[in-house]
C-alpha cells in the first residue's frame, strides 16, 4: 500500500502538494531553529499554523456529508441540523482550545478571546462569504432570524453581563447559568423540529434524491453507524489540530511579543473557524440559505455556552478552584455584541421571508 494514498485521500491530489511543501518547510525550519538562526523559529510556527488550520478545514469539508446523512435518516429539519449537528462538530476546535487555555495552560482568557473572535469571524466574514457563492440573493425564514440570531444576540448579552459581573473568576454558578441557556436554545430547536416533522411529510424524499453532492465522491457512506463514526473521527481530527494551532500561534506570539490573547483573537480564532466557513459555504452553494445562517449563529451560541462552561467546570473538577480570568480587552466583547445587533438589523431588513 503506498504510504501517501492516506495522505492523498484526506487532502486531495491539489492540497496534498501543498501540505507536502509545508511539512518540508517546517522540518528545514525546525533544523534553522537547532542551529541558532533565529528567523527559522518564525518559519516553523507560520507553516504550523498553516497545516493545523488546512488540517481543521478538510475534517470540515469530510464531517459536511457525513452530517448531512444523519441528516436524511432522521428528517432533521436544514435549519435544525445546521444549528445543532454542523455547529457542534464546526465548533470542535474552539471547545479544544478552551479546555487547553483553561486547564492546560490555565488562562483562560484565552479561550475566550478566541471564541468572541471566532464569532466576530462568524457573524461578519461569512454570511459574506456564503453570499458570493449563492446563486441567488440569499432569503432567510423567519424562523431563523427570530430562534437563531434573536437568541445568539441574548447569549452574547449574556456573556457580556457574565464579564462585567464577575471580571476577576468564574466557578460553577457562571457555568450552570451558560449550560442552562444552551438547555433553553435545545429547546426551542427540539419544539420547531417536531412542528416541522407535522408540517412536510415528503420532506424526507426529497432530500435524499439531494443527497448526492460532489462530497459523495469522496466520502461514501452506507450506514449511519458509518456516518457517526466519521463525524466522531473528524472531531478527533479537529482537536488534534486545534491543539497544535494553539500551541504554534502562542509560540508565535510569544517570538513578536503579542500577547496571548491577541493571538487568541486574530490567528486561532480564524483557525479555528474555518470549518464553520466550510459548512455554510457548502449549504450557500446548494441553496441552503437557512442552514447556512443557522450553522453560524448555533455554532456561536454552543461555542459562549459550552466551550466556556465545561472547561470552568471540568478545571473546578481536577483543581477545586474557579478558574481565573484576566481579560482587559472587554471591548471586543461590545464590539461583537455590536455586530450581532448589525446582523439581526441586516437579516430583518433586507433578506427575511416570510
């Protein structure tokens, strides 16, 4: 068997070369750095970075149709799937890097910064994105714009009260409070699914004579036990990669003298977003529109509402102690609180269906 058909099946015939280039560059790099030239250190963590962020997309591009699957055999709702299944696994990487900040590291500021980053980065850069490949002018439901961006607009208020109230920890009150609003966000998508499931009985059809894409060329799934197993090992995929975009961006850092959470805000959150853009980009493509939104403003939601809670909770666990936050930097919370006003105004006004 050749050693690269691995490599060449994950990656593509395209980015393979590229991922190639990179590791040599690394591997060269790592050589310039043992032997004292300075600048191979900057070479090393840039082209790291690159291979972890290229690693993150390509889990995202193989989790897309396994999820969509899942999808099909259980007539989940577009909107539905993408605010849960798509989310979930697309924020993957932030949950990694908020358990590393916290309880590897312990700042978890850093975490933070990450995913006020990563939303900004959702809410701004790819409803952009989704609607330069759209093939029409891109309609959201309702629906979408009261469940999804009305309630992501409370859980940011939300994390802005949290800060503002307890700026200097956070123990287990602050993580129930963020677990029980992710609780009421289930909620809701639990009680449309079932208004859904009574509205289209032939919905099911229908999208399964859509299941074929040009996914299916690389990816081909028989069972749902198949399908789960792939979106597990993409998860897997996606931690193993965000740990390594966490560790080269800080080191990166730490050679140009930027501080962690910087770094945090700019580079790992872009990393780390890359397969939400996937995902919304894929359902903008198909005419998705719905699931497209969804994707964003659910993964936003369970990034502030689990991505935080868990690791303050898991941290209380192994330390009994709450977890620390230094984060000076409290107006990129009212910046992304900003923007989020900014998309309800847009999605309202201008592309709402009724």
């Amino acid at each position: 068997m050749n050693p690269f058909t691995p490599l060449l099946f994950f990656f593509g015939k395209d980015m393979s070369r590229h991922i190639i280039l990179l590791s040599g560059i690394a591997i060269i790099a790592w050589f310039m750095t043992l032997s004292g030239v300075v600048w191979g250190g900057y070479l090393l963590w840039i082209s790291l970075i690159l291979i972890a962020t290229l690693i993150i997309w390509r889990a995202g591009d193989f989790f897309s149709p396994a999820a969509t699957y899942i999808q099909n055999k259980h007539d989940i709702p577009q909107s539905i799937k993408a605010a849960v299944i798509d989310a979930i696994a697309s924020s993957f990487p932030e949950f990694c890097v908020a358990i590393i900040a916290v309880i590897l590291i312990g700042r978890a500021e850093v975490g933070i910064s990450t995913i006020v980053g990563s939303a900004l980065y959702n809410v701004l850069v790819i409803p952009a994105a989704a609607g330069l490949v759209a093939s029409s002018p891109m309609v959201i439901s309702r629906e979408v714009v009261w469940r999804d961006n009305i309630y992501y607009l409370g859980v940011a208020l939300l994390l802005g009260a949290m800060l503002w109230m307890f700026p200097n920890e956070w123990g287990a009150g602050v993580a129930v409070i963020f677990l029980l609003a992710y609780l009421g966000y289930v909620f809701l998508l639990h009680r449309d699914f079932k208004k859904s499931k009574k509205q289209s009985a032939d919905f099911k059809k229908t999208d399964i004579l859509e299941t074929k894409t040009e996914d299916d060329d690389e990816l081909e799934l028989t069972s749902e036990k198949k399908a789960w197993m792939w979106v597990a090992g993409m998860m897997i995929v996606m931690g193993g990669a965000s740990h390594l975009l966490v560790e080269a961006s800080l080191a990166l850092g730490d050679m140009l003298g930027i501080d962690a959470v910087i770094m945090g805000f700019v580079v790992i959150a872009a990393g780390t977003s890359v397969p939400d853009t996937a995902l919304s980009v894929i359902s903008a493509k198909k005419g998705n529109y719905d699931a497209a939104v969804s994707n964003i403003f659910g993964s936003n939601i369970f990034d502030i509402c689990i991505c935080l809670s868990i690791p303050i909770l898991l941290a209380l666990a192994i330390s009994g102690e709450a977890t620390a936050i230094e984060l000076p930097q409290l107006g990129l919370i009212w910046s992304l609180i900003g923007a989020t006003f900014l998309a309800v105004y847009f999605f309202w006004s201008n592309n709402l269906c009724v």
